[in-house]
C-alpha cells in the first residue's frame, strides 16, 4: 500500500544520520539537504519495521497542531 | 521573564509569513532563512498576546515525541 | 512523490464520512470497515490539498506516544 | 474519583494483548474485539500505577488534533 | 461506562471558568481550586457531548509526552 | 538566545524534583510553588543539554490542544 499525500503541512526531506535505539523507544535524528536536523522520537519496533538504518532517505512530517511558537 | 534554553530539540527561527485567524485558532506560517516553510496551529488568544504580525521574527518549536517518519 | 511505509503503528483504514469545515481547522470524521469512527482535526488548507470529500479512501494516523490508556 | 466521559472523541476499547517495558517508558498493545490493534506508549510508572496486565480491559484514547490523515 | 484511572498523569481537578466556542473546536479555560488557569482545545463537538459550562466540575489531562521544559 | 515568550498558553513554573533517566528519554518530575507534581517525558539528551538535576528551576509547558477535559 503506498500512501499519495498526507496531511502533515511539515514535511522534512532527508537521511538518517544517527538512531540511539533503546528497548521501547528510539531516537532517530534526520538530516535536510540544508544541514538541518530534526528529531524523532518513535518505537524502536517502527525503526525495524522501516528498516531505519543511517543514510536511508525519509520524511520527517509534523503536524501543525504540533508546532508552538515563540517570540525572541 | 526570559527563557534561557527549552528542552524542543527542533526549533525552526524565521519571520512570521501568513496569519490566518480564526474564531478560537489561527495558522501562523513561519519562513526560515532557507525557505523552509513551517505551520502551526496555536490558539488565537495566544497570537495576540505574543504580538505576532508578519515579518515578527520568531521560533518554531516541536518535540521530539511528536515527530513521524516516513520512508520513500 | 509516494510514501511507501510511516512509523505510525495506528493505522485506520477508512472512507471519509463527514467534514465539518471551519475557517482555520475542519473535522474530518473516517469510517473504517468494521464500522468504527476516527475523528481527526486538521487544518483546513490540508482538507483542500488532499481534495478531502465524503466518501474519499483515507487512512487516519495516530503516533503511539499520544495514545492514552485508561483502565475500567 | 470515577471520570464519567471524557473528551478523546476516540476511544478504542480492548484488552491489553502485550506489554514491552522500559525503564522509563513501555509500550502497551491493545487489541479490540474486531481484532484491530492499537499501540501506545506510556511511561513504566503509569503501567504499574493502572496495574496494567495482558488480558485487562482498557480503552485506548486519542484526541482528535493528534490524528493526521493520509490520501491514497 | 465508567473510566476508573487514566494513565495521563497529570491531572488537573477545577471548574470551567470560560468557554470560547467555534465552528470546529472551542477553548475551554479551567481554573484550579489554587486559581491555575488550564487551557484546552477540544472539539465544540466534545464540549457539547460533556455538557460543559461554566462551573462544570472537571478534570484537565496532560499526556507526560505532550509536556515540555524549559529552563530559566 | 533569549526566549521572551512562548504561546503554550499552560506553563507551571516550579523546580526539578526527580529525574528517571532511561537511555534514549527520561522522565522530569516537576513540584510547583503550590506542590503540584507536573510530569514530562523528554529525550534523556535534552537533560543534558538543558543542564537538569532536582533542584533546578524550570518551566513545564503544554500547547492547549494537547489538553483534554474528562467530566466527573
């Protein structure tokens, strides 16, 4: 089954760049072509059923609902 | 009072780009120095009381736990 | 740009059953197979861009760190 | 203290089928009676505070801004 | 059906002070017996199924995943 | 980097009580003036980069629509 679109406005195109893996749940940091890192948070099971290794190519998504703002 | 760090491993810093404003929410888009766009849905109480207009210089911010992957 | 698999292991295979549409943020209600209703708030741009009407074949999408347990 | 309703518009009520714990955090598997199962991560003390054990009966909850939807 | 123990640890036990209703989701302001102010967004649809009002004597939930820290 | 304000409209001020560090997130109690215990899970990095030990003075914060509201 291949997923067309979803709804997630915040989409971060990437590679893995390093999993610190643990018994339940993992942290898996992305990095963008601009040098930007992201960090998830997700079960340490989805990272095997991904088959999430360094280098391999994902999407980063967020939903908006998600993100808080602060002012400087 | 000033925060001095917050524990959001992802934090986006960019000028406020669109404001769309609702009766409880708004969507605030938030423009990165690399173009990135980043959405957000916070109350529209909220978006008052931080001020923001386009062009105010802020932060987007987004735990960890709430990040997904996707693989290609 | 096709998705092949997201770490989400709460997957509710469903057609869309009603939309309540708001300003900012809409509902989107997905009934599954077996009967079950999944509601879902997303911004209302997404409904648009996902061309999102009653009877459209959706999948909704929990992370597993925001599923909450009670006990009876 | 007794909750009479709560707000989660989704609710998903199972039996606890497995328990992976961690030392800070578990994951807890419920599956209902259409055999659909539903995946949460909860901290470990919340586990031994609900006396969460397989076979239990449980109802697994998520709000609705947690639910992203995917088109297909 | 009655919900005897949640595992969101962090319970907020007040009254409903304000209710800002719309199309799609309200803020819903509950106010502690300490005079904390506890803000939640939730469907106008669930804030019509739980008959909420003001002075309606209720319990805020917060998920440990969904809280932040930030230092000073 | 100075914050100088963040819309999460729910913040609970108080210090650093207990720290159950697990090896990729870590649980962050926090006891308010009043002696309200706010729980937070975080990424055990975070902890680190945040310098958090009990004792130390912080800020929990939770977005509004991560709130839910249960009726007794």
């Amino acid at each position: 089954m291949s997923i067309a679109a979803i709804n997630a406005r915040n989409q971060f195109r990437g590679r893995v760049r390093e999993i610190i893996e643990g018994p339940v749940v993992s942290e898996v940091d992305v990095e963008t072509s601009t040098g930007l890192i992201v960090t998830s948070v997700i079960t340490t099971r989805s990272v095997k059923e991904l088959g999430l290794v360094p280098g391999r190519e994902v999407i980063a998504l967020v939903k908006s609902t998600e993100v808080a703002i602060a002012a400087l």
